[in-house]
C-alpha cells in the first residue's frame, strides 16, 4: 500500500501524477470511498491531516504505547479493521499528515481539481504540496458544538470527543495527566460528562470501563423525545442497540443519568475541583435555586457535532439549514454536491454515525468510478439500491436525533458577564452583549468585526454557535445567513502561500510516499 513519508523518497513520481479521485479525510466515509473507487479501477489519492486512518472516531494508539488489544476502547471495530484490510491489499495512495487548505479548478487541465496541502504537525511544517485529480471527495467529518460556561476555560475541561481521543490515542484519562500507561495502570480520576446528544452515552461508558469514575451524565434534553418518533427508532434499529449496550454499561458502574440538566458553572483555582450541575425548563433556561455541586476533576462536555464545511463552502457547494440549526451540505442521490466533479459523504451531508459514513462512502465511491468510466449509475443496480435503502433509513434516525438534542433557545441563561466566549481572542459575554445592544449588531459577523469573536486560531470553531445564538436574541435580528466562502481553510503561513509559484516536487516539499510494503500504516 503506497504510503506518506516523513523522509524524502528515492522516487517520488506519485506527488507527480494526476488522479481520478482524490480523497479528503481519512475517516469511515473517507476509507470505505476510497477502496471502493479503487477496487472499481481508479487511480485514488487519500489525504488525511491525521498520521493515521481512521478519523475521529476510529482514533488508536500508536503502536509505540504498546496496546495490545486497541479494539477494546471501540465500538464496532471490525468494521474498521475490513476497511483497514482493503486498503492495504488495494493501490490507493496515503498522504497521511497533509492539512488541506483549499481546492480549485486546475488552471491548465480541463475539468480536474488541484487539492492544496501543507504537511507537518498541525499543517506548520511549511512544506506546500499539490494533488491533481478528476474527480474530488470530501469526507471532512464533523467538530464539536460547544456552548460556554462559567469556568469552562479551566484546566480540566476538555470536549467530550476530546476525552474520547486521549483515552483512545494516548490511553490517558481526563484529570490524569499524560501518562503513557494503560489508563487501569493509575486511580481514575472523578470524570462529570455533560452536554447533550447521543456521544455522551459513548464516552461515559468508554471512560468508566477504562477506570474513570464518572459521578454523571449530565444531558440538557430528555431521551422521551425518540418515543415521539417511533419510525425513525424503527429504521435503524443498530442505534437502538448500541444504546442499550451504553445504558447496561452505565448501570454497572453505578453512573448517575441526569437528564433536562446542565452543567452552568465549574469550581477551581488553578484546576477544576467541582460543577454546578442545574436543572433546565423546556427551553433549556436554568431553572433558579436548582443549582447542586458535584465535586470532580474533571469535565467532558460537548452538544453534539457541527459538520466542517469550509472547504466545501470554499467550492460555492450548496448547504442547508437542519433542525439543531447547524449547516450541511444539500446532496444529491449519489452524494454529488451542487458543484459537478465533487462529492461528499458522512457528516458533511448531516451527523450520522460510522456506520452512515461508511454507507455513503461507499455509494459515493460507486457513483463516481461509474461516472469516470462513462458509465450511466442512475438506475443503479442491486449493490447502489441497497445503499440508498439504507442511507435513507439512517439519514431518517439521525434527523430524529438532530431534533431531540436541538440546543434550547434559553440556555445563554447560564452566561454572566465575565464569561469568555471566545477562548482565543479572550472576548467576554458583556462585549457581545455589548456590540449587539450598542451598537446594532445582528448577525456573527457584525458582531466578528466590532469585538474578533472568532477571529482567533479555531476560526471560530468553538465560539460560533454561541455568538450566532447571542446575536440573534437582538430585536430585529435576521436568520443567519449562509457561512461566508473563505480561500483558507485551515491556518497557512505566508512562505507556503508564496511557494505555490514553485513547482511542487519531492524535493521542495521533503516528503513524499512510500510504499512499505507490510501494511504497518494500516496497525492499529
């Protein structure tokens, strides 16, 4: 399996070539499109800012930690495994650790794509790279929402996806420290999760069975809102599953449950030592005098997942609003975007689990080998109608499930005045509230220019969702209106950018792929 490099190649023709499929994100939907399109005879390129397949979900240790059974901190691992399997045995080519900041319509070859990468940990190694393809899939995945807090910037607080990727990737638990040991190896520290949306389940169960103790789960919505949608429970009924195996985890661990509450406000000097946990109304308001301590150290906390659009966005690809309110990508059938040549699969068409991911992948992948080929797809055959079959009842659950945990109107309640909603800039709830009541902003982006909320680093990836909620409580507020096209998706230094007028070759990026051989790319 031709692989990335962190060392210059004797041959690095494959940064060279021209593909007919390149691939962004190496997650569930990302694999199962790429070996799908190269078992079916494209040439795939698979590009992934990760060192390692898998995505978020399918997070593992590096084989230095020495873990010998890494599928025991997953959830449907075989899967993954096959999917692992497949890619080895194929020809599709990783760039593993390439942070992809845009893509454009090659200049000199007619209907191809030019897909923009910087390598390095966290894209700073500077080293400007370029893959020419046909044919383009995003399978970018999704972040975290976050709705801030009292305490929330206190050393201790991590995302709940965040708990899960220490404990999968490192095998450290929150409130630990770093610790290269297996987490059952140290005491487990008092772990509150909280937030809402189905993950909680996940990482409650995943950090009790590693040795956390978990005092409780903490959900801001009530579950009673699935059995108002018994169709949707009915047409996957996997995820009824899944939440039973959660629930019975719970149960023997002693793991309190505690719905229609949330955590407003975290207790600490120099780390976290307790939450105020509260109980809220309908619209998610704190209900006054309802406030009880839970002592802990630490907190994972997360309200569900907001699909990462910008590349996307970047291409002019048509998006939709949902029910939570996020945005996601209007996709066709065969999961072609608005833009001809692209295609996108998993979260960027709405948040829907590994399993959806892999589906989509998959017809995505199927789609586009037949469109290459000049073959007509429409009609489908069994294979492409049994996934649709099943895209649509997923897609149906997961529509449920966006309107049970929808954020509450009333939840910026909880905020007082000295509350940072901007981690990055440092931007208080009084400056927001501020710009919105003296001086008339009502929309993010007023609201971006008179204080830089969201102009930091994560480019608003934590803050947005608040400050968009913020800027719509202002009397005459219009609906936010489409994310705004942006040439960079990801942070790029000046040199990378002023490299582009240079030809990219092995040499000037300093790495290139290699083909290994022995499919330790692939170990988990």
């Amino acid at each position: 399996m031709p692989n990335s490099a962190s060392d210059t190649p004797e041959d690095g023709a494959a940064y060279g070539r021209q593909y007919d499929l390149a691939v962004i994100g190496a997650g569930a939907a990302g694999l199962a499109g790429a070996v799908t399109a190269s078992e079916l005879g494209l040439s795939v390129a698979l590009l992934d800012a990760s060192g390692q397949p898998g995505g978020q979900y399918y997070r593992h240790p590096s084989p230095a930690l020495g873990a010998t059974r890494p599928e025991a901190l997953h959830h449907d691992w075989p899967a993954f495994a096959g999917l692992l399997r497949r890619l080895a045995a194929g020809e599709v080519t990783q760039f593993a650790g390439h942070h992809v900041w845009t893509v454009v319509r090659a200049a000199d070859a007619e209907g191809s794509w030019d897909v923009h990468a910087v390598t390095g940990a966290d894209g700073d190694g500077n080293r400007p790279f370029r893959v020419r393809a046909r044919a383009v899939l995003l399978a970018t995945g999704a972040y975290e929402r976050q709705l801030p807090f009292s305490g929330w910037t206190l050393p201790g607080v991590v995302s709940a996806g965040g708990a899960q990727a220490m404990l999968k990737s490192g095998l450290v638990l929150p409130g630990n420290g770093a610790c290269p040991a297996p987490p059952k190896s140290r005491a487990g520290g008092r772990v509150v999760v909280a937030g809402s949306g189905p993950l909680l389940l996940a990482v409650a169960a995943s950090l009790a069975a590693a040795g956390a103790r978990v005092p409780a789960v903490v959900e801001a919505s009530g579950y009673l809102g699935y059995a108002r949608r018994p169709g949707a429970l009915l047409s996957d009924p996997h995820k009824l599953v899944e939440a039973a195996v959660h629930g019975a985890a719970l149960l023997r661990h002693r793991v309190r449950l505690r719905t229609r509450s949330a955590v407003t406000q975290v207790h600490g000097t120099d780390r976290v030592e307790a939450v105020t946990v509260s109980r809220l109304d309908r619209d998610w308001r704190p209900v006054r005098g309802s406030g009880r301590r839970i002592a802990c150290e630490a907190l994972a906390v997360g309200h569900g997942l907001v699909p990462q659009l910008e590349l996307a966005i970047g291409l002019g690809c048509a998006t939709r609003r949902t029910v939570d309110g996020t945005r996601t990508l209007a996709l066709g059938a065969l999961q072609e975007t608005s833009v001809p040549g692209v295609w996108a699969a998993g979260e960027t068409g709405g948040v829907g689990g590994a399993r959806l991911a892999r589906v989509e992948g998959e017809l995505a992948g199927r789609a586009i080998a037949s469109r290459l080929h000049g073959r007509a797809v429409a009609g489908g055959g069994r294979r492409v109608r049994e996934l649709r079959r099943r895209r649509e009842r997923m897609r149906a659950f997961a529509a449920a499930m966006a309107a049970v945990h929808a954020p509450g109107p009333g939840w910026p309640r909880w905020l007082d005045d000295a509350t940072e909603v901007c981690r990055c800039e440092e931007v208080t709830t009084a400056r927001i509230r501020a710009a919105v009541a003296d001086y008339g902003a009502r929309d993010t982006r007023t609201v971006k220019l008179l204080t830089r909320a969201g102009m930091g680093w994560c480019q608003g990836r934590m803050c947005g969702t608040a400050v968009a909620c913020l800027a719509a409580q202002a009397p005459g507020a219009q609906p936010e209106p489409p994310p705004e096209h942006r040439p960079l998706a990801v942070p790029l230094s000046l040199g990378a950018l002023a490299a582009l007028s240079e030809p990219t070759t092995p040499e000037a990026d300093g790495a290139g792929p290699e083909d290994r051989g022995d499919g330790s790319a692939a170990a988990g």
